[in-house]
C-alpha cells in the first residue's frame, strides 16, 4: 500500500470538505447580512438563524483547515515492520475472515479514503480502537467491538 499516496487522499478529501464549508458559510454570513433577513418583529429570527449558522460553518472550516496542516506535516514520517503504531502510521488488520486498513491521524477521524481497491478509514489516538493500537507492534492482537480479534499484519 502507497502510504503517501493514501495520505494525499485525505488531504484532498479534507481540502474538499474544507472548501465546501467555506461557501457554505460564506453563503449563510450573505444572508445573516442581506436586508431582507431584517426582522420583522420580534419573532422573526432568520437573521439571527443565519449568523449562527454562519458561525458554526466558519469554526468546522476551521478545524477542518487545522487538520489539513497537521495530515501535511506527516508526509515525512516513516514507520518500518518493527515500528509501533503512532498518529501517522498506515496500519492493516487481520482477522479470521477480514481485514481493514486504518491510517492514524491526528485529527478527523472517521474520515474514510479509497486506495487500490481499499477502505481506509482515519482513526485517532483517543478513539477506543486508537486507543488500543498506539503503541502496538506487528504481530500483536486487538479485539474490536464486534468482539472480533484482529492482529496488528502491518505498520507503513
């Protein structure tokens, strides 16, 4: 597996998404504004609605903007069979009759990519499955919710 070829796709995934709350925020703070979202009386709250709304897309913006620096800053880290898993790490997990790819980010989890016919899915250290990987190494198990066990088969 490409591992930077996998962490470029979710810099692009978050960049997307990242561009996609910028218009929409931009788009709500135009209506927060226009003077036709003026209130009528004192029920009338679109304006108001609006500038929440705007607000609450300019702070996801915001720290989808803060995850796409921090997935750039891992281009450079490299991990080898004998590694343990750390927030940069491509990690593939076996299990009886599955597998499943897992990329350690360091934000935005839940962020799934697609490579060479994969899924991989970000995970964070504080995640319970996170939890459960950092620090492991090749070899070792983990038991997902299901109740499954898996065995770390790769650390990229």
């Amino acid at each position: 597996m490409n591992k930077q070829e996998v962490l470029r796709k979710i810099v692009e995934k978050l960049a997307s998404e990242l561009d996609l709350y910028l218009r929409a925020a931009r788009t709500a703070a135009a209506e927060a504004t226009d003077p036709q979202s003026k209130a009528e009386n004192k029920y009338d709250t679109r304006g108001l609605e609006a500038s929440y709304l705007a607000r609450g897309q300019s702070r996801q913006a915001a720290e989808i903007e803060n995850s796409v620096i921090l997935f750039r800053g891992l281009a450079g880290k490299a991990f080898t069979e004998g590694s343990p898993v750390d927030v940069g790490a491509l990690v593939q997990l076996k299990g009886r009759k599955s597998h499943a790819w897992y990329f350690m980010g360091p934000k935005s989890g839940g962020t799934e990519v697609e490579h060479g016919g994969e899924e991989i899915t970000v995970i964070t250290p504080p995640s319970p499955l996170g939890t459960q990987l950092m620090g492991r190494k090749v070899g070792d198990r983990v038991k997902m919710p299901s109740g499954e066990e898996f065995r770390v088969a790769s650390v990229e």
